[in-house]
C-alpha cells in the first residue's frame, strides 16, 4: 500500500469514472476530472471555474496522470458526480458528468466532448432548485436516476431521460434545513437516505 501518484490545485473536487475499462479515471478520462468549488478564488483571485479531465494509465510505469482536456465555465460548483448512464444511442462509455451549483442549477456534461475539444459539452441543465446544490447521488440500480438536495429541505429525484421535470420523495422535513448529504441505498433500489447540518438524517421509501 502507498501513495502511487498526486495532483496539486488550489482547490477542487475529485471524483472516478465508474466504468473505466484500461484507466483509472478522475474528475478533471477514462480518466479523471476536478471541477472548481463554488465560494472560493484561486491564487489569481480568479472567479473562473473549469472542469478539467486527467488520465492514469497504471500500465504505465511513471504513473503520472496526463491532462485530457480542460473546460472553462461560469458556473461555481457545489457538487460534482461521474455516473455511468450512456446520454446517448452510440452507448457512450465516458457517461455524464452531473454538477450542483451554487444559483440552485444541475448540469449535465458530456466527458467525450469535453476531451474531444468540443465547444457544444452540456448536455441539459436545469434550475428548479432555489439554493446552492450540495448533495448529488446516483442509483447503482437504475443509473439514469440521479438525487439532489439543497436548501430549505428540498431534494429532488431526476431521470436523466427526461430531465425537464423531477419528482419529490415526499412532503419536505420540517423545520427546513439545508441537505448536505444524499445516498441512494446500496442494496434496496428504493431507499433513499439524506442528512442535514444540525446531524438530522432522513430515510426515505420512494414506492
């Protein structure tokens, strides 16, 4: 066991690809990507945020991880997932970036147009939350269903395949809270778990 490799950034989130066939991915593929936290500056007090895409190849024997792409955004993120779920009927193996930002939004990107160079790389957004979105899961049994929270207790249920209008998982908790927290249960399909700040946690059946 040991460190076998490292990155340094003033400040970012990190998150794997789940389905990597020869690399080991990161969010910044198959590969690895890191986007910019919301509520913070970089050493140049820039307030640019990006999603970059790093790729490790453990065949090889420097280990180094080697920068796939980079994609700029005026978006500040609160939260950043890979999941599996082909966006497409090519069966895209590189999946859906999903991100939470802070003006209440979820986006969607595309990883293989990100590391193609392509300018055109979400491929849907949506605003329906009020708040900064910090919470994000995605179902390892149905993977096009995608779980968000934020503020004042609410949390919403997304089908990637049809992203306009999300579902509630029931009546919201009172009194409301922020969501810092959301997991999907990884045994029973239908059980959906959040928590809160103060330390409240929640449980829910979505039958």
């Amino acid at each position: 066991m040991g460190e076998i490799t490292e990155k340094h950034a003033f400040n970012f989130y990190v998150v794997w690809f789940p389905e990597c066939l020869i690399f080991v991915c990161i969010v910044t593929i198959n590969v690895f990507s890191v986007g910019t936290s919301a509520q913070q500056l970089d050493a140049t007090f820039s307030t640019n945020a990006s999603l970059e895409i790093f790729e490790l190849d453990l065949s090889d024997p420097s280990l180094d991880m080697k920068s796939c792409a980079t994609f700029s955004s005026s978006h500040r993120y609160h939260k950043l997932i890979w999941g599996p779920h082909k966006m497409d009927s090519r069966g895209n193996i590189c999946g859906v970036l999903i991100v939470g930002g802070e003006n209440g939004n979820i986006i969607l990107y595309d990883p293989s147009k990100i590391i193609a160079g392509e300018k055109e790389v979400v491929i849907a957004q949506n605003d329906k939350h009020t708040g900064p979105v910090r919470a994000l899961d995605v179902n390892i049994f149905q993977t096009n269903l995608v779980a968000s929270g934020a503020n004042e207790s609410e949390i919403y249920i997304w089908d990637l395949n049809n992203f306009a209008t999300p579902m509630t998982p029931g009546a919201k908790t009172q009194p409301p809270e922020d969501i810092s927290c959301i997991a999907w249960n990884r045994q029973v399909q239908h059980i959906l778990a959040s928590a809160s700040p103060s330390g409240r946690a929640t449980v829910w059946d979505l039958r």
